[in-house]
C-alpha cells in the first residue's frame, strides 16, 4: 500500500503543478509499474489523462485567440 499512497501522492503534486509535459511523463511512467495493480495504475493515470484533456482545451482556445489575433492584425489576414 506505501508504493500506491506514493503514487497517488505524485499524482497529486503533479497536477497541482498544471504542467502537461510532467503530466505525459508520470502518465507512461505508470504504464511500466508492475508494483500497483492493473486497477490502481488504471485510476491514477485516468486523473492524469482528465487533467491533460482540460487543460489542453483550455490552452488551444488560448492559442487559437493569439493565432487568429496574430493573422489579423488591423483587419486583414495578413
């Protein structure tokens, strides 16, 4: 159970840190644990791959604003 409440603990901390690259690398990381069962490694990348979907949503509109702002600049699709 202590390997599992780590996990879960850096689960924790790395979506508290919003930052997807950490978040993919955790994410495969669990794919090779053979120390949590198949249930437990399924939950905490699930949180991951659910944190990854919102904040990627959020970050294209972002991106999509600046790039539609970027190309039409004083009116005209530049």
């Amino acid at each position: 159970m202590a390997h599992l409440d780590d996990i879960i603990q850096q689960v924790d901390e790395t979506l508290e840190r919003h930052i997807i690259v950490e978040m993919n690398t955790l994410l495969i990381a669990l794919s090779d644990d053979a120390q949590l069962s198949r249930e437990d490694r399924y939950a905490q990348q699930q949180r991951l791959r659910i944190a990854i979907a919102q904040k990627g949503n959020g970050r294209s509109h972002k991106e999509e604003d600046a790039r539609r702002e970027q190309l039409t600049k004083g009116g005209e699709i530049l």
